[in-house]
C-alpha cells in the first residue's frame, strides 16, 4: 500500500519531515492491514485446520418451503466445489465438514442435532428466497477492502433445485467463484456496466481475466418467439467502443485454464488468474478494488494461506461431511448484576427499566426466558417461562431486583443461568445468555471452559467504564454481541433492543423507531416526530422514562387521534417509566408527541418507539450496523458500516448517521455515505460507510446508527447484487452461437421504486481502543487523505475532462490542501513509475470537501494528439500535513474523431450468416 508517493516544491526541511510520517504511517498501515481482519459484528465459525475449512455453516431462512432434495443438492454442491477448489488452491485447501442448519417451520427428524452458537444470522452462506423476483443469480454480500471477508453467500431456493448449468456452470463451481468473494476479498474480473474497453494495442477487448478466453461479439437486433436476428457489434462513432449492448459470447470450447472470477462455467477455467496472467488493463472491479493485483496474488497473501503448504497427495481428500442441525425456539436467560456499584449513577434503575422493555416489547413472542441476578451469590430468579401474554413476563420483571449489595462474581452468575435453562429440561447449546455487568471480576477466565463447553451464545454488556475488561472475551469464544453502555437509559434500551432472534424470521423481529435522551429545563416542553412507515406498525409501544418526576405526555397519531398522560401505563415497580402500546396496527405516516417537564428542576427524559412488522408477507425496511473491527490501535482508522436494505434490497437517498460514544460519554457524530468513494467500497449498493479517527482516550466505544428517509427521497434499487456468478447469455458452439434464455432485465423506469419516510434505529455494538494519547484529543494527523476510488476521464475537443468524489485532509473528513495530476500515454509507466509521469498544472484546482463532487479540465500539453491518441491518468491527494494519499485508480481518455456512419468499420466477427438457437430452442438466423 503507497500511502505517500511524492511531494512537490517542499523545502529540505519539509521533506525530512514527510519522511518521517511516512516511517511512522508505514508502521501504523501494517497494524491497520493486520486489525482489518479482525471481525466486526458478525462472527463467522469457520477454522482452517490442516488444509481443511472446519464449521462452514449453511442456513436454510425459515420461509422456504420443506425439500429434502434442497439438503441433497446442498450436499452435491459443495462435495464438488471441494474438490474444484482443492485443484483451483494448487491443492492447498478443501472443504473437510459443513453444518448445514434447518429452520424450526420444516418438520423435526432424529437425525437433525441441536445447535450451538449456529444460527441463521451468522451463516456463512444462506438459502433464502429474493424479494421480488428478479433473477436467482447467486451472490456475495461483500462490502469491505480488498483482502477482507464478505458477509454472507446467498444461494436462491430456485438456484438451488433448477438447472442453471449452462448459465453459470455446475453449482459446485459457482460455490468456490463466490466463497472466493467471502473468504479472501477478491472481486469480480467482468463488468456488466463496462464490458468492453480499448487495450494498450488499441483493440477492442471484453472485460475479462485472462484475455486468452475467446468469444465473439454481436448484437441481437431482434428476439420474438424464440428466434433472434443478430450482427456484429459497431464502433460506436463517439466513444470508439462498441455500440450500447454489444454481448460478447464466448467458445463453448477453451484451452485458458483462467478464470475463476470470470466466467467459471468454462469446462477449462480450473484456476484463478495470476501475475502472469492477469489482465491489468480490464476495468473491472478486482483491478480497482486490489490496486491491479491479480486474485491469486491477493488469496495467497491471506490468513489462510500465509501458513498453509500444498498437500502432498496429488488427488483431493476425502468428500466433506454435513452435520444437519435444526434451530430450536428461543431460549434466553437474562443474568443481571446487582453487586454494590449498581447503586450509583440509577444503574440498577436503569438496568430494570431496559429489561422491562427487553421482556415487553422485543423478545419474541413463544421464546423462552428465565432470569439471574448476582452479585458475589447468584440466585435463579425465574426458571424458564414461555411468554405469551402480559402475566409471563409480569412473573419475571417482578423479580427484578430492587437493591443493590455484595461483591462481582460473573462465573456464578452465568452458572446459575446455565443451571435455570437445564432445570427447564432445555439445552444450553443453542440458548442465549443476556449478561450485563458494572464491575470488575479477575476471576472471568476460571470459567471460560465451561462457557466453551455450554454451547450457548453469551451477548455481553459492560455498563460503565469499570466493567470487567475480559467480557468481550465471552462474546468472541461464543458469537454473541458486545455491547456498552454508559450513564444514559437509552445506550442500555439500544443494546437491549438489538438483541433479537437470529433466526431469519425478520418479520417477527422488534425494530426500534426512536431512542432519544432529551435534558429538559424546568416547566419546559420539548415536541418531537417519528414516522411509521406501511411496512410496520405491528405491536407498537411508545415508552417514556424520566429521573425525577413523570412529565405531562401528549401523543397524537397522523390522523389526529390523542393519547395523554393517562393512557401511559407506569410499572409497579416503580421503575420512573411509563408505556402505552398502541392498539391494533398502527397508523401510518407522522406520529407528534410532546413532553412537558412540570417539576422545577432541570431532568432527563428518554423517548423510545418500537414496533415489529405490519405482514408477515412484507419484509420491513431495517438497519443494521457495525464496525469494521472490534479492536482499534491508535491511530489506524476503522471503518463505520450500516446496511439499510428492504429484503435484500439496497434502500438509497436516505440520511445516516452513526454516532460513536466514548466511556467518558464523549460523543462523535458522522454521516455516513453510499458514494463509492473513501470507506465506501460500492455506489448504491445500501452499505453506508465512512472512516473513524476521532479517538478520544482508551477504552469501550459504542456505536448508534440512526437512519432515516424525508420528503420522499427514498426509493428502493432493483439492480442485481455485485459479487456475483456472471450470467453467460450463451456459446459459440461449432460456429453456432447457442443462447441461454435471457436474463430478467429491471426496466430503467422501475429500476429505483420509491418508498415512503421512514425512521430506524440500531445499535452497532461496541469496540476496544487501545495506545490512543488522552483526551482532548486535539492530535496532529498522521494520516493522508483517502485514496480516489472514483475518477473519471473522457475527452471533450482538445480538452481532457476529469471527474470524482473529493477525499479529505484525514482521509474522507475535511478537506485535502492540494492535488497532483499526472499523465502518460503508457499505462505501465504511470501504474510503475507515477512519480515522473508528466505532471499536470493544478494551481486553479481548489480542493473541495470531502464527499463533494470534483470536476477538472485540461488541456494535454507536450503531446502529440490525433485520432486514437490514448492519454491515462491518475490522481493523489495531499493534506495540510503534506501527507500524500494512495494513487488513484488509472483511468484511460481517447481522442476519438467521430467518422461517418458508412465508414466505421464493423469489429468482431467475421462471419457473414451463423447458426444460433435459444438452448432448447433451436433455429437458423441471418446476420445483417
């Protein structure tokens, strides 16, 4: 990673200093690559033993219909993506044992086992049905770096059990091209909204890796009936390329052995692309993302590989083994600590008042729950008790304790709340442990073992700054959240609330609305608004607590129906919180309401609105977030990801915003973008990303994503998945081009559907700072402006018109001080040797704010320009600090002279008829 290039016109002195930075960035680039691959939020099982992936796991959602040939097909697939990978890896890895998990709806058989920390949410590859219905083109939920993990796999049912072969290949293939997105970060090697493009030797190529795959490129001028008329493709008289719609199809029959990331349904492609064959010039994804490496370059300098040989057998292990496990309904114990310093700060208060609302208003209705609370004893508060109505969970919260003594002790805590779930004749494999601690325990790690040996999922979290240190050990050996909280009500209610079923079943999950903490003067009123969209509305409560004394509440639906005081209903418990639960489904559009704080004194009031699915048949819009990492070293950045989506559809044209608190309750607030540049990896793709330097001190942070949709903004995008097996519309087979039946196309007209204002919230859980200087934190930078992911170029005349998104002084916050253009005609030189390309004249070039659109125009100079002429360009950002960003991606502007029509010459195939058919329809057709 080139994280400074050059400087320009800097004294002696100026350059001694660059130099050092780049010593100490050079440094903190290393400890950056390293803590990247540390997971975030999700948290997969799979290990690498021995040359064998161990634990992957494969969920089937709850809303697909019962098939068994849906787990033998499963069972296929992946014995052959094994030994295909094992050949594809130079015989370095294969797939030794796969838990493929099965929902609670298909029926129970004695051979499915109980699960432990496996779930739905965690999967590493999921079956589950699109919404809408727009192709089953399996994908990869991919949004980080080059080099890091992706999300999930998403296989579609119908993908699944149809016959896709000549499309994308066998399944087994398909499976090693996407697990090559989750496991090691690389990218595609096409490009659907690029594919084609003009080669250093000035012809007309297909994106693609290795250029050795050879096809031919026509245009179907007419398809009706299961008959296409088709011609080769023209130049077109302005860009030089190919005309819009130009196919490339490519020979049935090969010899290229590469690549995977391309065009895996070839019966030769067995390889990944590598140094010798890559094609760097291709303006694809893999290029751009890994700075022009090949895919193999980037797999092998994994974790995985960093310490694995090739096997010395020449044939593939034995086939892999499955583990069928079927989820079980919810099990969750709450295990509440109640020592001595829960008394302080209303710890305990607030502790009850976010377990009420846990047990009211987010766990699932049929779940099973049990309670603990502890100190230096604990006592089983309530055995298991299914909630079904308001008395199961008045039997558990009027246990809720009410004093505050005693000592820590976290192991019998968690003991006693293994010994509540077996009491119920339940497993704890597969049962959650909601543990919430003040205080500090040196004796954590006595039962790391049995918590190893419980099976169960442990979600932690610390309230307050003295929280034992070793509880985010719990969550990483079990995949259990991690949160903290700090003196507020509403960091414990966010924690609580996000703490839902992982099951799949979206639809029945609570999604919280609103959490806000409002300071009120005395005798003062503070209004506010929450939007319900059509896609809730279910089971809505809104939730109103205060520190001293209940203020006067006026709710007002969008149809101008009040609620008062009165209909608040406060606990017995006398927990300073009161609730109304909105009857039936409620309505949609703007809910007002309105707090008067009536005691002289200036108090705290909390606002929080939750509520879950309107159909069961709709999937709600919702958010979810979560930090690159879960441990940062000063000063290397992080990276703030939320994802809003409806399905499994990106939701675009919304506001988010992610706020990050500190132990000290020192808050941060970024918006956070979907602009293909800085942190964010893909443009409208509904992953809102931006970078986090603004450490304040060592210690706990949290995270709080707020996103929301006004004035009609917002609108759905239909567009297909990146990272995914490229749909082949067909092959050259002995001279005939044989077509597969055309993909589902998304008309641009419905290509973005509108969707209604909207408001979601939800907590990103937390993350561990360490070697940052203390607060104020007012700290020189020491790193550069982000690297330009987004450059474009084009030819204007004699002008050269050059476009992208604006990085920042500390890589995309602020504003850069200055940038350095530099041109060449040969992409090699400027790709190897940047520093002494020509350098462009930017003195007018005034560096606008991060996230701002940039727009620069020159004109070549000291060059020969004539028809053809290829120019390329890059770009770098310097900051205030005179730290100089990574080069940007290269980009490629051609002075091309439009031609009359009739002269243009048609490029690509030769042949003056051909033979095509639609695949099971065949038929003779004229190329004119």
């Amino acid at each position: 990673m080139k994280m400074f290039q050059q400087t320009i016109n800097l004294s002696a002195e100026q350059r001694f200093i660059v130099t050092c930075a780049k010593m100490v960035l050079s440094l903190n680039v290393i400890l950056f690559l390293t803590l990247h691959l540390l997971p975030g939020m999700k948290s997969s099982m799979v290990n690498l033993i021995n040359n064998g992936y161990d634990g992957i796991v494969i969920a089937i959602n709850p809303s697909v219909p019962e098939d068994e040939k849906l787990i033998e097909n499963i069972k296929e697939m992946v014995t052959e993506a094994s030994t295909y990978l094992f050949h594809a890896t130079k015989r370095r890895v294969y797939f030794r044992n796969v838990r493929i998990l099965i929902p609670m709806t298909w029926k129970s058989k004695s051979e499915y086992f109980i699960p432990k920390q496996e779930s739905y949410d965690q999967a590493d590859v999921i079956v589950a049905n699109p919404y809408l219905i727009y192709g089953d083109d399996p994908y990869t939920l991919q949004y980080g770096r080059c080099g890091e993990k992706g999300k999930y796999i998403h296989f579609t049912p119908n993908f699944m059990l149809t016959n896709n072969f000549r499309i994308y290949g066998s399944r087994g293939r398909v499976f090693v091209h996407e697990w090559a997105h989750l496991r090691w970060g690389i990218f595609d090697e096409y490009n659907m909204d690029r594919p084609f493009y003009i080669a250093r030797k000035n012809t007309i190529e297909a994106t693609r890796c290795s250029t050795h795959i050879t096809g031919t490129n026509v245009i179907f001028k007419k398809c009706q009936g299961g008959s296409c008329v088709t011609r080769p493709c023209r130049r077109d008289s302005q860009t030089g390329l190919y005309e819009a719609k130009c196919t490339f199809i490519p020979e049935k029959s090969q010899t290229a052995k590469e690549s995977i990331m391309f065009m895996q349904s070839l019966h030769s492609v067995t390889e990944f692309c590598t140094e010798e064959t890559h094609n760097t010039e291709a303006p694809n994804l893999q290029n751009k993302m890994c700075n022009g490496k090949s895919t193999w370059d980037v797999i092998m300098n994994s974790v995985d590989f960093q310490n694995t040989s090739p096997m010395t057998e020449m044939n593939p292990p034995t086939h892999p083994t499955f583990s069928l496990l079927m989820s079980k309904q919810r099990v969750v114990c709450l295990v509440l600590d109640k020592s001595g310093s829960m008394a302080s700060e209303d710890r305990l208060f607030r502790m009850n008042q976010a377990a009420e609302l846990y047990l009211i208003q987010v766990i699932e209705k049929g779940s099973l729950v049990g309670m603990v609370t502890f100190d230096n004893v604990a006592e089983i508060q309530n055995h298991l008790t299914r909630i079904t109505d308001d008395n199961a969970y008045q039997k558990i919260t009027a246990n809720l304790p009410q004093e505050a003594s005693g000592g820590t002790s976290i192991c019998k805590g968690l003991k006693a709340g293994f010994q509540a779930i077996i009491h119920s004749n339940q497993s704890t494999s597969g049962s959650e442990i909601i543990l919430l601690t003040d205080g500090e325990d040196n004796e954590i790690n006595l039962c790391f073992e049995d918590v190893k040996q419980s099976g169960a999922i442990i979600h932690t979290i610390a309230l307050g700054p003295s929280a034992a240190k070793e509880l985010e050990t719990l969550s990483n050996m079990t995949g259990g959240y991690r949160f903290f909280a700090n003196k507020d009500i509403n960091g414990l209610t966010n924690a609580f609330s996000r703490i839902s079923s992982r099951s799949g079943s979206i639809t029945q999950q609570a999604i919280q609305l609103e959490s806000k903490a409002l300071k009120i003067t005395g005798r003062k009123r503070v209004n506010g608004t929450v939007p319900i969209d059509s896609t809730i509305g279910n089971d809505t409560f809104f939730v109103v607590t205060w520190t001293i004394q209940k203020p006067e509440i006026v709710l007002q639906d969008p149809k101008g129906k009040k609620y008062k005081t009165s209909d608040f209903k406060e606990d017995k418990l006398n927990i300073r919180s009161a609730r109304l639960r909105i009857p039936g489904i409620a309505e949609t559009g703007t809910w007002t309401y309105s707090l008067l704080n009536n005691h002289a004194s200036s108090q705290t009031l909390t606002v929080t609105v939750t509520t879950r699915a309107r159909s069961p048949t709709t999937p709600p819009v919702i958010a979810t977030a979560h930090m690159s990492q879960n441990t940062a070293h000063y000063p290397s950045p992080v990276i703030v990801y939320a994802q809003v989506s409806q399905g499994f559809l990106p939701v675009l044209g919304i506001r988010v915003i992610a706020i990050i608190e500190t132990e000290d309750g020192h808050q941060v607030t970024l918006e956070l973008w979907d602009n293909g540049a800085g942190a964010d990896t893909v443009k409208n793709d509904g992953i809102y990303s931006r970078y986090f330097t603004d450490y304040y001190g060592n210690g706990r942070y949290s995270l709080k994503v707020h996103a929301w949709a006004r004035n009609n903004m917002a609108r759905l995008n239909l567009r297909q998945q990146q990272n995914k097996a490229l749909y082949v519309a067909g092959y050259v087979e002995n001279g005939k081009i044989i077509l597969n039946p055309p993909r589902p196309e998304v008309k641009d007209d419905l290509a973005k559907v509108k969707i209604e204002d909207f408001s979601r919230l939800t907590s990103g859980g937390s993350f561990t700072v360490s070697g940052a200087p203390p607060p104020p934190g007012n700290h020189p930078s020491v790193l550069p402006p982000s690297k330009i992911t987004d450059l474009e170029a084009k030819f204007k005349e004699d002008y050269i018109q050059l476009s992208w998104t604006a990085p920042g002084n500390v890589l995309d916050k602020g504003k850069a001080n200055s940038y350095i253009i530099r041109i060449s005609k040969s992409f090699m030189d400027l790709q190897e040797d940047f520093d002494n390309a020509t350098l462009v004249n930017t003195s007018n070039l005034i560096p606008k704010e991060a996230g701002s659109k940039e727009n620069f125009e020159f004109k070549p100079e000291h060059f020969r320009i004539e028809n053809g002429t290829k120019f390329y360009i890059a770009v770098q950002a310097i900051n205030e600090a005179n730290l100089i960003s990574e080069v940007s991606y290269i980009v490629q502007a051609i002075k091309f002279i439009p031609l009359p029509e009739d002269s243009v010459h048609a490029l690509g195939t030769k042949i003056s008829e051909i033979t095509l058919a639609i695949f099971g329809l065949p038929m003779i057709f004229s190329i004119f």
